[in-house]
C-alpha cells in the first residue's frame, strides 16, 4: 500500500510539472504574441516618422526659397520717402486754402 502511495504520488508530481509546462507555455505564447504586435505597431510609427522627416525637409527648403525671394525683392524696392516729401511739399505750395464754399444760384 506505501508502494502504491509514492508511485501515485510520482505521477502527480509529474502530472503537476506539465501542467505548469503548459501554463508557462500558454504565457510565452501571449508574451510573444504581445511582442510581435509591439513590433508591428513600432515599424507603423518608424514608417511615419519618415514621412513626416521626408515633409519637413520639403517644408524647409520651401521656406528657404521664399525667403530668398521676399529678400531679393525687398533689395529690388526702391525707398519711397523721398517722393512722398516731395509730393507733400507740391500739396502745401499749391493747394487750394480752404476757403468758404461758394454759393449755387
């Protein structure tokens, strides 16, 4: 009967190894499956953020350009003060002085 006892015993024991194998089995697999989903998501964003790189280099030399142009048409404006001095000067010497208004008939 003792005999009988360890060998059930024996096998229990063993029984009981492989059903923690399996759970530890069963959580690898999830874990892994976690991991591969994680991966998948990080090419997605690595992905994307190339793009994005990709759009702000273009945005960059857009902006590069348009600066260059605003400033070579900046250095083509003449200045303006000169003539505005001299056409208020031909208002004041020749403009007519308010006067009274004339009256109809």
């Amino acid at each position: 009967m003792k005999l009988l006892k360890y060998i059930l015993g024996a096998l229990t024991f063993i029984g009981g190894m492989f059903a923690l194998n399996a759970a530890s089995k069963k959580k690898n697999k999830e874990f892994d499956n976690q991991i591969k989903e994680n991966e998948n998501q990080i090419k997605k964003v690595k992905e994307v953020a190339k793009k994005v790189e990709a759009a702000k280099e273009e945005t960059k030399k857009e902006l590069a350009k348009a600066k260059k142009k605003t400033s070579t048409t900046k250095k083509q404006v003449k200045s303006t003060a000169s003539a505005k001095k001299t056409a208020e000067s031909f208002e004041k010497k020749y403009r007519k002085k308010p006067g009274r208004p004339k009256k109809k008939a």
